[in-house]
C-alpha cells in the first residue's frame, strides 16, 4: 500500500529569531515550496497540518514560517521535524515516472524469474537514476532505462527487468 503522505523536506534549524525555520528540501525543484500554504507533521502515526508562509528558496534551503511560531524558541522546537505533504497536494509526474518513496521496498525481478532482491536506494548521478538492490545476488545496481526497466507496479512493490539486457547493463556484487 501507497503512504498517504509523501515527506518534503526536513527542518534543520531556526534562521533568525522571529521564528522562520530553514528547510532541507527533498525536491528536485525547491521552487515548489512557494505553491504550499500548509503541510503536514507527523504525531505517531496521524498526520497534523499546520499552516505556513515561504519566505524564500535560497540555492538547496527553504525559509518558512509556521502559523503561531512566532520566537527562537519555538522555532528551535521544530529542528529535525521532517515535513509532509498528502498525495493530492503532490506535484503531477510523468506517466512513466513514480515517487522514490514509492520505489524503495520493490522487488525487483527480471524475466527470467532471477530475484534481485529489494531496492534499498535510487542514485541520482546525473543522465539515468541507478536502482540499488540487495538480495540474494548481493548489491546489485541497475541502470532505470527504458530498454531495461519492462514493469514498474509500486501498488504491488514489484518491478520487472528484462532479463537480456539487465545482464548486459547491471553491476553485480563480485562477493
């Protein structure tokens, strides 16, 4: 099953002392903070909304302010807070294209009925993200091109390679 809530972004740290907190945002495109007038703290497993105002996307930081923080202190109360958003406020992908989060935890198989295991991380290189895997062949990295990639179902957790390929492209653990 899908989460509900996709995190955004992390709070390091108070900026200043009228309450404004600096954001490490987890989005290629930091910009979209400007589009949100609310997100999400996670309490246990509930998902309370709290309402904000950006200030600015200053290079690889967010500065905001959360309704009723209004002090250092309270400000302070907020660092390592991780920030979330439900998935109808999500930003619209691709049709080929899925969330990390919703990557992490597939197993991948090839066509072949080879198991790879179950993806622990997507690198992001530049060109083509590389999908990490550790299973019964050990870590495995694989190349997410399209020649490769034959299914891709986050609902099931499952993704399919093309078995010809995938041995032509992926880097298997020498153990």
């Amino acid at each position: 099953m899908l989460s509900t809530h996709l995190m955004i972004g992390e709070i390091t740290k108070p900026q200043g002392i009228r309450g404004e907190v600096k954001v490490r945002p987890a989005t290629n495109d930091p910009a979209r903070f400007y589009d949100l007038d609310h997100v999400f703290l996670k309490r246990g497993e509930a998902y309370v909304e709290r309402k904000i105002s950006v200030s600015r996307v200053d290079g690889d930081a967010v500065y905001m302010t959360f309704e009723g923080v209004t002090d250092r202190d309270a400000a302070e109360a907020l660092r390592g807070e991780f920030l979330y958003i439900d998935r109808a406020h999500a930003v619209r992908l691709p049709e080929d294209a899925n969330f990390i989060c919703d990557l992490i935890g597939c197993r991948g198989v090839d066509t072949n009925g080879r198991d790879l295991g179950e993806m622990t991380d997507v690198l992001q290189p530049g060109g083509n993200d590389v999908y990490v895997f550790n299973g019964p062949l050990g870590e495995v990295l694989v190349p997410a091109l399209k020649s490769v990639v034959s299914e891709v179902d986050v609902a099931e957790k499952r993704i399919v390679f093309d078995a010809k390929r995938l041995d032509e492209v992926a880097v298997f653990d020498e153990d």
